[in-house]
C-alpha cells in the first residue's frame, strides 16, 4: 500500500478515535445533568451527542474500511464505505431529530414545565460547547485534507451540537431571566422545549443535505458540466476527430475514474495511437488530479479524408500490405492503382482473391465510382542468402562513369543473390530539390544501369543531401 495513504489512515483513525471519546463524555454530562434539572433541551441535546457518538464508532469502522487497497472482489477499492458511513450517519441525525421534535411538541402542547437552571446546567452547556468547537474545527480540516465524505459528516453533527447547545443556552437564559424580569410564564415553561425544537430543525436540514450528498456519490451523480468540460479539452487535441468522444467519469470516495472512447484520423501507426493516449491521460489529470484514466482509441474517417487514406485504412483492416498507390480523377470517376503485396509462397488464386477482397471493400468505403487495378507483387519476409561480388565493383563503375546521371553517384556494395545481382548505390541531390525530381532521376539511374549491365536484377538508390 502507498506509504502516503497509510499515514492518511492512521491520522484519520486518531481524528475519529479523539471524536468517540468526546462524544461519549459530552453524551454522559448532558443526560445526568439533564436528568437532574428536568431540562428537555439538555436531554435532547444528551439524545444528539448519543447519537453522534454511534455515527462517530460508525466513522470509526468506515475510515478503516475505505483504506484498504483494491481486491479481486472490489477493483475500484473500498473508498465508497465512507459514502455509506456518511449516509448511516445522516439516518440516525434525523431519526434523532424526530425523536426530539415529538417530545418537544408534546412539552409545548400538553404539559410544558420549566427546568431547573443552575451552575451545572451552564457548565456542562460550557464545556459540551467548547469540545464541539474543537472537534468540529479539526475534523473539518481532516475532511478538506482527505476529501473525507464521512469525517465532514462527523464534523456537520458536532456543528449541529454547537448551534443546538447555543439554542438550549437561549432556553435556560429566558428561564434565568424570569427570575428578575417580567417575562410571561407560558414563554418560560415552553423556552426549553423550544429550545429543542430548533436543536431538531437544525439536525432535520443537515441530515437533507448531507444524506443527499452521500446518494448522489453512491449513485454515481457527476456533473454534466464537468464531463462536457473533459470532452472539450480531449477534441481540443489535432489528433483527435470533432465529435468522436465518449466520457464517462465516477467518483469512488475522493478518487475520480474516467473512461474516454475517442477516434483519431485512420491510417495512423500503433505507436502514434498510443502516444495520443498518454497525452489524453495527463491532460485529464491536470483538469481532474490523481484520476484513474483508461483511453481508447478507435480509427475513424474523417470528412475530408482522401481516397488513398481510405485505401490505406481498408487494407491495414484486411491485414494487407500496399505501396505504391496512386490516383486518378476521370470526371466523376476515381482510378486508382497500386501494388499489393502477398507472400510469394501463396498461389495465384490465393492472391486473387485477396485482391478481389480489396477492391471490394474499397467500393464500400468510397462513395464516388472507382476503377481499381491492383499490380500483385510477392513478398519474401525471411532473409535471402547473399555474397558481395567485390569483382563486379570495377565492371560497375565503368557502366555508371558512361551514363548521364554518373555525376555525385557511387557505388556503396553488389550482392549476388538467387535472383541475379542486386546493386546499392548512393546519389547526392541538391537539397531544395523536389521529391518528385529526386525519384525521377532514381527512376533513370536504376533503368540505365539495368540496361547497362544485364546481369542485374535490382539496383537501390539511397538519396544523399549535396553539400
């Protein structure tokens, strides 16, 4: 497990184990004071820190849960326990807040009576406020820190408590007040019962908004917003096609995960493909940090795709090697030749057939008529047996001092192989030359030399830059 996320474990564990134990004291003070004074708000701020010290033990088993590392059973990790915890917690904040909404209404309706104020009433409201105001600044540091769903619920429950201690302080000072001041009794007997009745409200509206919260993670809610915002940035790209992404993006805890289908222009190599990818990934990851991303990636026509990239793509598609292509237009009709290369051990009709193959599926991809006539070339992938004829140099160099092209060549090596001599030679070209003129000129060479010296079966001219 990353070291990083150990550490953030354990500090997460010690924030919640600090949090049990302070509920648990606050939770004892308020119910025997409450007990002793007859005061509903205490009692009912007693029952709030009971229960926040059961959603506390709760975070305490989720904080646990959430840090142990992806499984065969759970791939994404454990990450959503935290949601969970969170969400338990918000059902036991309402369900305590029912609890004191119906004895308050009783108190207030049927029997309201005025509790006993005095220095430990105060003190405990003191001391429980002063524990709240601590525990809840730092688990609200920790949840920031650690994108903790479950410690900001701890830390919404011990802000409730701090405005519901404030609320029961109000209760017992209009009781305390009533002792020198004309305050009318049917506002002091029901002043602690009201007092609890804002204690639950407060409760009820934290228990909506973190309870829905903690759904829409579990449901996988991610705003549209930010998925439309990854997808721009993606076709942002050159490489990537207008319109072609698919995004989908979740939240597993704090982690997000984004899955991203794009189409790049066709005819591209692997490595390209899989270049783009890693470009997509950081660029998500700087918009979305330490996301999980999966690209793919699909080859895709583009609308102004040309005939040759589309013969290029429909024969990587059949697994089939071209070169050589070249394309005519003929009014509305495209003609296209190129040379197809098959293994030379296949037969004629095996070879046929693959061409047959590719013509037709070419006819498919194009929407203009097309003429195609396919050259077939055989291929030998596997090494051939070659002897360099040293004596032949001198014989080839007098042949090439006699043509035209002569100038700025020279012979690198000759091999004599089973299909006769296969010679290499090096022609220095002007720079600024076109590519056109530079094969032109190779075209010649390799032509006149051919016919110079029969016994040749192949000459290879590698262009050098002239200097």
């Amino acid at each position: 497990m990353n070291i990083d996320k150990v550490s953030d474990s354990r500090e997460k564990r010690r924030i919640t184990t600090v949090s049990v134990l302070a509920s648990a004291s606050v939770a004892a003070l308020k119910f025997i004071v409450g007990a002793l004074t007859g005061s509903l708000g205490l009692l009912a701020e007693g029952a709030h820190s009971m229960f926040d010290l059961v959603s506390t033990m709760i975070t305490f088993v989720v904080v646990r849960i959430a840090a142990v590392p992806p499984d065969a059973d759970h791939p994404y990790g454990h990450e959503r326990a935290e949601n969970l915890g969170a969400l338990a917690g918000m059902a036991l904040l309402a369900g305590t807040a029912l609890f004191i909404l119906y004895h308050a209404f009783a108190k207030i309706l049927f029997y309201p009576s005025t509790p006993e104020v005095n220095g430990w009433s105060f003190g405990v409201l003191a001391i429980s406020l002063a524990i709240d105001l601590y525990r809840t600044s730092a688990l609200k540091r920790a949840a920031k820190k650690y994108e903790s769903q479950a410690l900001a619920s701890d830390a919404e429950h011990f802000k409730n408590d701090i405005l519901g201690t404030i609320a029961v302080l109000g209760g017992f000072l209009v009781v305390l007040l009533s002792r020198s001041t004309d305050i009318p009794e049917w506002l002091v007997s029901r002043a602690d019962a009201l007092a609890a009745t804002v204690v639950a409200a407060v409760a009820m509206k934290s228990a909506w908004r973190l309870g829905s919260d903690s759904i829409r993670a579990l449901m996988g809610d991610v705003p549209a917003e930010l998925t439309e915002r990854i997808k721009r940035l993606i076709e942002s790209l050159d490489s990537v096609v207008d319109g072609s992404s698919n995004v989908r993006i979740q939240f597993v805890g704090s982690r997000p995960y984004v899955d991203v289908t794009l189409g790049t222009p066709r005819g591209g190599s692997l490595e390209s493909a899989h270049h783009l990818t890693e470009i997509v990934e950081n660029l998500i990851r700087e918009e979305l940090a330490g996301a999980e991303v999966t690209v793919h990636v699909e080859p895709t026509a583009t609308p102004h795709e040309g005939p040759a990239e589309s013969l290029r793509a429909v024969a990587d598609r059949l697994g089939l090697r071209v070169h050589n292509i070249n394309v005519y237009q003929i009014g509305e009709e495209y003609r296209i030749d190129l040379d197809l290369e098959v293994p030379e051990t296949l037969s004629l009709a095996g070879a046929h057939k693959n061409s047959e193959e590719l013509e037709q599926a070419l006819r498919q991809e194009l929407s203009h008529r097309v003429a195609i006539a396919v050259h077939l070339e055989p291929r030998n992938d596997k090494p051939r047996a070659a002897i360099k004829q040293l004596s032949a140099i001198q014989r080839l160099r007098e042949a090439l001092s006699k043509l035209p092209q002569a100038a700025n060549t020279r012979i690198r090596d000759a091999l004599e192989t089973d299909q006769g001599l296969v010679v290499t030679l090096e022609r220095e070209f002007p720079g600024e030359m076109s590519l056109r003129e530079t094969h032109e000129v190779m075209n010649e060479l390799e032509r006149d030399l051919k016919l110079a010296v029969p016994a040749i079966s192949k000459v290879h001219v590698d262009p050098e830059i002239l200097h």
